[in-house]
C-alpha cells in the first residue's frame, strides 16, 4: 500500500477517517444524473412531435433507408438493427417492440408505421420475431418528417459521433395529442389519450385567431378522447374541462353494445367495442369467471365470435331480464367499463417536463410549427439565392457567348479566365448587390460560383431559348423570394401560412381519410345503481337441506319437508326448510359470526351438496347454531348459553364478504346458542335447570354487536371438583305476543297452549319459576 501512495502516477489515497465528498451529495448528484436522463431520453414525449427519442430514431432511419409509404417493404430486422447500430444504443427486442406498437391501429390512433405479418392483435398476443415481419412508414409517418431535409430543425452528433440525427421532428399535425402518449419516469410519469387529428387541427386554428382563447373554448373543437377502438365516453363535460384545464383527470369509457333479436322473444347482447387498452382475451377470461362465481347471477353465458371486428356475445339466464340491467352490472364487475387516467406531462420544450393544459400543449405545437416555418423560408432563401447567382452568370455568358467559347477553347485555366474576364452587361442584374447573403465580385466578374456553372453548362443549353428560359426563371424566383422576405418580416403572414398548411394537413388526414371520422361518441354519465339480488335472479321455489355435517345443497321446488333424502354415511338432516333463489340466508354459528350465503349459489340437490365451510370462513372449531332466511325489516334475538343475549336489526348482520360479521361476542369457555326471529312483545326463557321466565322484550336492548345483557341469572354451585361452577345455563329462548298466550310442543304430534303466564312473569335476570304443567322435559320449546 505505501509504495502505491508513494507511486505519483497514481492519486493519492484518502487518510482514515477522511471524507472526500458527503455521501448524501454523491448520491444525490448521481441519482439526479439517471433521473434527468430518463425524463429527457426515454419515458416523456416532446411536446413539438409527440414523439419520445426511440421512436422518433426508429422514423428516421427508415427514412433514411428509403422505407416510404408507396415504396417496397423491408425487414424489421434490418430496421431495428439500423436503429440500433447508428441512433439508439439500447437492446433490439425494445426497439422493435416500441416499432411495432407504432404499427398497431388498435393502440395508435394513427398509425406511422405499415406493418406487413403479425404485428400483434387486441387478444394481447405478441408479435412475430423481427425476422418474420416487414414494414414501412405510413404516409402519416411521411407527414412528420416534412421538411426534415430543409434546415427545419437541429441536429445533434447520434451517441458515438459517426452521424447526426434529428433533435426534433417538423411535424405537421399535433401527434402529442393526435397518438396520445404513456411513459413511467423517475418521480413522474406522463398518461395522453388519442384525439382526432381533423378537431386538433380545428382548435390550432381557433387559437391562431384568439391567441388569449380560454381552454374550455377550445373543447368546442375538442369535445374528448377518439380512441381508435371506438366506445363510449360518459365523463360529464364539467369534469372533462377540469381535466383539460388542469392537464390531470380521467374518463369512464364505456363498451359499444347493441340487443340483438334471437325471436320468440329471445335475444342476447353483443359488444362491438370494447374501451382502449384492454386486452380481448383478459376481459373474456375475466368475465367467465364472473359466471362461475356467480356475481352476476342474470349472466348465462359468454362466447366470442370476433373476427377482423369485434363480437363477443353475452347471453342472459332469462329473457325477462332487462338487458340495461345485465349491462349496468357488467360494467359495475368487469372491465367493459374503465377508467382512462389524462396526465399530460410533457417535455414543454423539448427539455423541461411540465404537466400542462391542452391549450398549452397546442401552443408549444404551433410554435414549433412557426420555428419550422421559419427555418424552411431562411433555407429556401439561400437556395434561391444560389441559383440566382448561377442565372445571372448564364445571362452574361449568353450576353458575352463568343467570348466564353473563346476562353474555354483556348485559354489553360478557363475557369480563372471566366473570373478575371471583366464583361460587358448589356442587362441590369436581377438583384443588386444586398439581395445576396454573400457578396459577389465587381460589376464585370463573375464570382466562382458563377464560372464553374458556366463551365458546367451543357453545349445543347446554347439556344436562344434557354435565355428566354433563364429570364422567365430569374424572374419567378425573385417573386418567390420577394414574398419569402416578406413573410420573414411579418408576423401575421406567416401565423396565416401555418393556418393554409395546418388545413391542407386536415384535407389529408380529415373525415376523408381512411380512419381519419370521429370513432369515440359521448354520452350521458349515467350512474349504474346499485341492483337487489332479487331483481338479478329469477324467483324459483327451493328446498334447502343442510346436514348434521354441515353439508348443504338446494332442491328444486317445494318438496316434503318429512321426506325421505339420501345423506353421507354416518350422516343425516339438521335444516331443511322451503325457500326460493332470491333469498339470502344468515347462517349464525357457535362463535358469534353471522354468514350471508345467496340461495342461488346453492349446489343443485341431485349430488349431496358441498360443505357450507367452503363456501364461507366457516372455522373448524366453530359449529352451525341456526340457518334462516333473511328479512330485509326483520329482527333477531341472539344469545349465548351463558344466558347473555340482545335484539339486532336483519339489515345491520348482513355481511358482504365470506368471513361474515361477528355479531355476539363470546368469551373462550363460552358459545352462541340462540338465534331465532323477534315476534311479539314479550320474551319466555327457560335455563337447563328447569327455571321458566318471562318479562317484556323492551327490556332488552337493540345492538348491532357486543356481549349482550343478562336474560336469566345463574346460581353458582359446586362441582364434583369442588370448583365453582355455573349451575345450570340457558337451555331455550322464544318470543311471544302477551295477550294470546304461548304455546310448545309436548311431543307425539301434541301441543299445548297456556293462555296467561302471569304467574312466570318477572324482572329481566330474574331466576324465574318451575315451567308451567306440560313443559317438555327437555326444557325446549320446539
């Protein structure tokens, strides 16, 4: 180590303890480095072309490989391997993965890439290796690079310094908005829906004339989103403004669908589109597993028909059901319907990233178009003064023609000669000396420029008629640069020639264009309410049988309830009831949890069920109390078998997920035991020590969850272990209206009736009495 810190080719190593630079700022710098780096080149668009540098590489060198849109078709190999060698430095799969996204019309509202073979479909199937696909530029593509060859933008050196490559594309149309953009950078991130190319160009021209046009103008021209797979938006204007004015928000997109008439009453539904971004073969799978778990009980079937167009059937259990219905809940539960995200962060000026309004993104568009136009005229000025020079050096030759056939006959060094000639101008020059960009020589030279064109001049331009030819030239092209001059000093001229370029461009790419007519139509934002099972399912009378074992399953019809039904070895009936397949059923167990289970998603009764523990969190160590049938209005009174217990509202216990809802709370040594439905006035208890009670059921209060009140008090006593114990429990609770008495079942097909309980009739937490004459040894009411 000392011979290298004494070696002076090398840098001297820090001391121990020695800080060269604070982490924190070394980190910091460095990250803020990859950041940039990422916003700039990789993830944000330019506002001025929409494009991000990738695709904007891959454009370019397929102009530069000829690729046009009425030429031949070339690998996509060689395309992206092109790219990659020369612009962009990165892996070829991403290059040709972002290429192919350019070519396909189901993501790009207008394409700029013409893919021949499999580029992809909606279904979310990738396209074929590179080797295997072909392509070209669209004439959309051609449209981009207008004027590239003109002097319209900068270039800058490409990554190794062998080429340059284009900083910005000229652009004629506002493709940031017309292809919408997506992109995940560090920190930000950027979300553009497409627009219609013909209502962009509309808005452009609007803002032309009003420069100071407020934004929620400019949706008059551009009222939304057009997504090239159609749908319908059904944002309400007010919040689409918000969105635009803000340059954050979001949409509800909507499926294309229509009711098809099947006869005899019949029909089905059928989606012509589905909403952008959303992958055909997902949204199937995903809706089919809508109908097997039964969320949407009216939905019979799904099937797919779709060909080059989009037919994806949905087929109702009944015709009776109303299909704005079935749609209203298959937007609700699938992605039919979503939510499109607008973030319009862009790179306002090529560099600077910031979220910005439509009005601003238009802007920055027509800025660059005006630079452009700018840049175009100054390179055709010095075009035209170029060839003006060369006219007026073939004026003098034909002025002087004898002579220069002289000088080029005879003379070593014509070239030099033409220059030091000093020549007789019969004619006054085209322009005088200030017109030029560069000086010319004195009044009789001609300038180099001059001379070698001379010297270039083919023999069978000698005719008389080429000078009238170069006359009528000089003449058209100092009109042309007349005009060029003025335009460069006026404003309001060139904001009116980027206002004709900007309609020809809508010409090209408007309604008459294939593909270029509004696909996305608005329509009002209705709220899909919230539907009841019951108007989901068709009504249908069912027995519901659940064993000991806590099997359970559904028979149709209103069968025996004493009939004989077949059930697992070691097992037989517990619950069996009628009921239909609108109703819900509350399932009360041991712990305290109250289940909600729909009677339609009951096994069919042919097999001998399933478990009710797969169908909801139903744990092992916890038994089944009671089933019922839910009443919307109706009350239940609960209690455990240490006599604590209160009344709740049906409404309240009804639980939406399978872990249910804990209703009474139950301590370790304890377990629910009673729920049964509230009727009456007055409340019978009875204890399994054989205490009967009654008191008034207001005594008893209305929770939706806790422990409860004591309804019977317990003496306490000691065991055969000599530990107190609880003596006795509550065996049996039921409710009753007071003044028609009560009645149970003695046994043998008996029942007996007792009019007045008077003598039963006492305080809540009373001990009570011996049960009247006749009560069932069992101390039950049933």
């Amino acid at each position: 180590m000392s011979e290298l810190v004494d070696d002076p080719e090398h840098p001297e190593l820090p001391e121990e303890g020695e800080i060269l630079e604070p982490l924190r700022r070394a980190i910091g710098e460095r990250y803020l480095t990859y950041a940039l780096s990422t916003i700039m080149h990789r993830a944000l668009p330019d506002a001025r072309d929409g494009l991000k540098p990738v695709h904007r590489r891959i454009l370019y060198a397929m102009s530069r490989l000829r690729l046009t849109s009425s030429g031949g078709f070339l690998k996509s190999a060689k395309i992206s391997g092109d790219t990659m060698g020369d612009f962009h430095p990165h892996g070829d799969a991403a290059i040709y993965d972002a290429m192919a996204r350019l070519a396909q019309d189901f993501n790009v509202r207008y394409p700029l890439v013409d893919g021949q073979g499999n580029f992809g479909n909606i279904d979310g199937d990738n396209p074929a290796a590179s080797r295997y696909t072909e392509a070209r530029m669209t004439f959309i593509a051609e449209a981009m690079l207008q004027g590239l060859a003109e002097d319209a933008v900068d270039f800058r050196d490409n990554y190794d310094g062998r080429l340059q490559e284009p900083a910005v594309l000229p652009a004629t149309f506002p493709n940031i908005l017309a292809n919408g953009a997506s992109g995940i950078a560090v920190g930000m991130a950027t979300n553009i829906p497409p627009h219609n190319i013909a209502e962009l160009i509309d808005a452009c021209i609007h803002l032309i004339k009003s420069p100071g046009a407020a934004d929620d103008t400019l949706l008059q021209y551009v009222p939304g989103p057009d997504f090239p797979t159609g749908g319908v938006i059904v944002e309400p204007k007010e919040n689409i403004a918000e969105a635009y004015r803000k340059g954050r928000g979001s949409f509800r997109l909507r499926s294309t669908w229509e009711v098809e008439d099947l006869g005899r009453g019949q029909w089905q539904v059928v989606v012509t589109e589905i909403p952008y971004q959303v992958q055909k073969s997902k949204l199937i799978e995903k809706i089919a597993e809508l109908i097997q778990t039964k969320k949407v009980p009216i939905l019979a079937d799904i099937r797919d028909e779709s060909a080059d167009d989009i037919r994806i059937v949905l087929e109702p259990k009944s015709k009776n059901v109303d299909p704005e219905l079935l749609m209203g809940m298959m937007f609700r539960n699938s992605d039919l319907e979503i939510r499109f995200s607008l973030n319009m962060n862009v790179l306002i000026d090529g560099v600077t990233p910031k979220v910005c309004s439509m009005k601003e993104v238009l802007r920055a568009f027509l800025d660059h178009r005006r630079d452009v136009l700018q840049r175009r005229s100054r390179h055709r000025m010095g075009k035209i003064d170029h060839r003006l020079e060369v006219l007026d050096g073939f004026i003098i030759a034909f002025l002087n023609l004898d002579r220069v056939i002289d000088i080029i006959r005879y003379d070593e060094d014509p070239k030099a000669a033409l220059m030091r000639e000093d020549w007789d101008r019969e004619h006054p020059r085209a322009f005088s000396e200030d017109d030029y960009q560069t000086p010319l020589p004195g009044a009789g030279e001609l300038s180099e420029v001059q001379a070698e064109a001379i010297l270039n001049m083919r023999l069978r331009s000698l005719r008389k008629l080429e000078e009238i030819e170069l006359t009528r030239e000089r003449d058209a092209l100092r009109e042309e640069r007349a005009g060029l001059v003025e335009l460069l000093g006026s404003e309001d001229l060139q904001w009116k020639r980027i206002t004709e370029q900007l309609r020809d461009t809508k010409k090209q790419f408007g309604k008459d264009y294939a593909g270029g007519a509004r696909r996305t139509r608005f329509a009002e934002a209705g709220e899909v309410e919230e539907v009841p099972i019951e108007a989901m399912i068709e009504r249908e009378p069912i027995t519901v049988v659940c064993s000991q074992m806590g099997w359970i399953r559904a028979m149709t019809g209103h069968i025996d309830l004493t009939r004989e039904l077949k059930f697992k070895d070691g097992d037989g009936p517990r619950f069996i009831f009628h009921a239909e397949t609108t109703d819900r059923l509350l399932v009360f167990a041991s712990n305290g949890r109250v289940f909600t289970v729909s009677a339609a998603n009951l096994p069919g009764g042919r097999g001998m069920g399933e478990p009710l523990r797969l169908m909801v969190d139903l744990p092992n160590e916890a038994e089944i109390v009671d089933i019922l049938i839910h009443r919307p209005e109706g009350k239940l009174l609960v209690a455990s078998d240490a006599g604590n217990g209160f009344i709740c509202a049906e409404a309240d216990i009804v639980a939406q997920t399978r872990g249910g809802k804990q209703v009474l709370n139950v301590k370790d040594d304890e377990r629910a035991k009673i729920c049964i439905p509230v009727s009456g006035d007055h409340v019978a208890v009875v204890s399994e020590n054989g205490k009967f009670l009654t008191f008034a059921i207001e005594e008893m209060p209305e929770l939706n969850r806790g422990k409860g009140v004591r309804l019977q008090k317990y003496n306490m006593a000691r065991g055969k272990q000599g530990a107190l114990e609880l003596d006795g429990g509550l065996s049996d609770v039921t409710t009753f209206t007071w003044a028609e008495g009560l009645s149970w079942e003695m046994g043998g097909g008996k029942t007996r009736h007792e009019p007045d309980l008077s003598e039963w009739l006492g305080k809540r937490g009373s001990v009570g009495k011996r049960p009247p004459y006749g009560f069932p040894k069992n101390y039950k009411f049933k």
